[in-house]
C-alpha cells in the first residue's frame, strides 16, 4: 500500500523502456539482416573473380593454397552436385552435404559461399571471415537496466515527497490543526504542499479566534445573565417599574451581544462582501449620530458596501465613545482622491499607549478596569472586520487637546475617483 504510487510511475518508466528496446532492437535487427545479404552477394562475387569458372584444376589449387597460407584457413571448392573439386589446408569433408565442420582442436568458424556458377566454396578458420556483429538486444537490455537504476531514487524521491504530504494531510484531519506538510522547492507538489499549508493556517487561525470568541462571550455573558436572574428574583418579590426596566435593559444587553457574537462569526467567514453597492458615507454617519446624539460633519463621500454593515461599524464607534469617553463627540467624514475618511472623537480620558494596540482584540478589558465596568466587547473587533471587509482599516489616534480619536479609511468609489 505505501509503495502504490511508486510502483506505478516506476513500473511505466520500464515498461516505457522496454517498448522503446524492443522496437529499437527490431529495427536494428531487420537492419542487420539486409546487410548481411548485401555482403553475402559482394563476397560471392569476390571468390567468383578469384576462382572463375574456366580456371583450370592446377591453377584452382595454386590459388586455395595462397588464400589458405594468408587467411590460416581450411578451403575447398565443391561443383554443383556437392562433390569435392579442389582443397587446400586441413582435408573438409569430400561432400558439402555432410558438414562434419567441428574440428579435433576446437571449434572452428565455417563459411559457405554459394557462387553464381553453381558451384560453392567452403572456408573453415578460427574467425570468422565477415562483419562481426553484436547483439543489440544486449546493449539495448543494459542501456535501459542502467536508465532504470537512475530512475529508481528520482521516483521514490518524488513518491516520498507525495507520501509526507498524505500523512501530513491525515494527521491534520485527525484533529491535529498545527500538522503541516514539508514545502520544499518549486514543483507542483510544492505548490500543493504551499497551499495545503496556507488553508491550515487559516483553518486554525479560525478555530483559535472561535475558540477565544467562545471563551469570551461565554464570560461576558454571565454577568447580564445573572444581573437578570436577580432582577427577574426581585420583580417577583415587589414589582415595581424600575426592576421591570432593569430586567429590560439586561435582555436587550444580551440580545446585543448575541447579535454582535453571530455577526463576528458570519464575518469571519467571508472575505468579500455578498452584494456590494455605493453607499453615501456622509448620509449613513447623519442618521447614526442623530440616533446617538453626536454631532456630524463633513463633506458628502460614497463608498462601495454594504450599508447595513457601514451602519453598524459607524453606530459602534459612537456608542463606545459615549460609554468610554467624555462629550463632546464629534463624527467626520472627509474625502481625497482615492480615500474617504471617518473619524470619530470624544473628550474623555483617552487610552494609554500601552493599551492601544490591543484596542481592536475581542472582548479585551484594559488593565485595570473593573468586570463591573465591563471591557470593550466585540464593537471595536466588529469595526476593524467590517472596515477589513470593505477594503479599509481602522486606527486609534490621540488627538491634540487629549480625548480619543477612532479614524476608519475606507477606498472611494471606483466611479467616483479622480
């Protein structure tokens, strides 16, 4: 089972080399054929010229023994019925058709050329008078044995790499989310091995912030819920309308935390918004403030978003301003070429710059600051995501003359750009 894949691709590289051997050592084969023939035929002709058929007996003999002295060979010349005519050297058989070629000392090469006259001439010597030829099948065998050895470390190399990758993926499906695959080079199964990574970053940065996000509200929550619980105790025992008003205002509390909860959890899951269209910024900051009783200016921008969202983000930094802040607040909308700008400040104490920078963590509570008093919530967490989600950002700023200052930059609308 580990070795599948390997098998596989190692398996069709040598049957790929085979096929490749075979048709080569085919076509060298039949190739050598042809040759053969051409030399069979210009040898034939070669031994006619030397012993032509009006040679006389004598002449025949004095010329085999010449040819038997320079090539160390055994010669005989036999006419068209097979019977012996002429030899020189070691006697060969009186009849070509007996053929008794092997010799007392060893075995001997033998050739028998068939002349065009008919008659045929028999040479027997320790090498064999022609080209000699190797066997391709051989050389083709071991080309493609030597070409499968190299082969085998790259393959199990590449197949290696895919199993890491699998268990990599395996263990991350059993629940461990800090399992990560090796990404090395720049092949595809880097490629792959990057982006699997990448999607297991996420998914765990997801499961840490809903994790958190869990924690947290699950701890905000019990402080309303048992501000409730009392109030609902005490309005059964002596109602009156000052309970009923507490245990009103500790429901709708909840409400806006769960609503907030589920907000932040929808946002988390997506990184551009479902239906964009322009939004007026300047119109949708008048509404908020005149809901909240802060005071609004500005020149008019349009942005491209969700309004409902862009009303969320502006009613949040209004109302933490009015819980955490000091009056006045103010709201403006300003505009350059590419940018709108919103920025929202009050005149209270400010945040130290100590705690600035965690401004924006969900449900953070500044050092200090009582569980009665209560920390910052999702409101500051759920403007810097919608902000994100536009295409925008959000930054703390302490204004000249002290106070606190929440600036949202947010992209123009393309239409409307310079």
């Amino acid at each position: 089972m580990r070795s599948r894949l390997f098998l596989k691709i190692y398996l069709t590289l040598l049957a790929s080399l085979a096929a490749v051997a075979v048709a080569s050592a085919a076509f060298v084969w039949f190739g050598r054929g042809e040759e053969d023939l051409s030399w069979q035929s210009q040898r034939a002709q070669f031994v006619a010229a030397l012993i032509p058929p009006d040679m006389d007996l004598r002449s025949v003999e004095a010329t085999l023994e010449r040819l038997s002295k320079a090539f160390g060979a055994d010669i005989a010349v036999y006419d068209r019925g097979g019977r012996l005519i002429a030899s020189a050297g070691r006697p060969l058989p009186r009849d070509i058709r007996e053929r008794p070629w092997r010799h007392g000392r060893g075995t001997f090469h033998t050739m028998v050329t068939e002349l065009p006259d008919g008659r045929a001439v028999a040479a027997r010597m320790e090498r064999p008078f022609r080209p000699v030829g190797r066997n391709p099948l051989a050389y083709l065998a071991l080309i493609a044995g030597v070409i499968g050895l190299a082969a085998y470390p790259v393959v199990r190399h590449l197949t290696r790499r895919l199993e890491r990758l699998r268990a990599g993926v395996d263990a991350w499906g059993r629940g461990d989310f800090v399992a990560r695959v090796p990404a090395n080079g720049s092949d595809e199964v880097a490629a792959v091995a990057k982006s699997f990574n990448k999607a297991a970053d996420h998914v765990e940065r997801l499961i840490k912030s809903h994790r958190a996000l869990l924690a947290n509200a699950s701890h905000e929550l019990r402080s309303p819920l048992a501000r409730l619980r009392i109030a609902i105790d005490l309005y059964e025992k002596a109602p009156d309308a000052k309970r009923k008003e507490e245990v009103v205002r500790n429901l709708a509390e909840l409400d806006t935390l769960v609503e907030e909860i589920l907000l932040a959890s929808r946002l988390d899951h997506v990184e551009k918004l479902d239906a964009p269209e322009p939004v007026d910024l300047l119109a949708v900051v008048s509404e908020e403030g005149a809901r909240n009783g802060v005071e609004v200016s500005g020149t008019p921008a349009t942005v491209t978003g969700d309004a409902r969202l862009l009303g969320r983000l502006v009613r949040n930094l209004m109302q933490n301003a009015l819980r955490h802040g000091g009056p006045p607040v103010t709201a403006t909308v300003s505009r350059t070429e590419s940018t709108v700008e919103l920025r929202v400040r009050d005149h209270g104490p400010g945040i130290p710059e100590s705690e600035s920078a965690r401004l924006f963590e969900p449900f953070y509570r500044p050092s200090g600051r009582s569980e009665a008093a209560g920390g910052w919530g999702l409101g500051l967490a759920l403007v810097r995501q919608i902000a994100e989600r536009h295409g925008g950002a959000v930054r703390y700023e302490t204004p000249p003359g002290g106070g606190a200052s929440f600036v949202v930059t947010l992209p123009v609308h393309p239409g409307l750009a310079a």
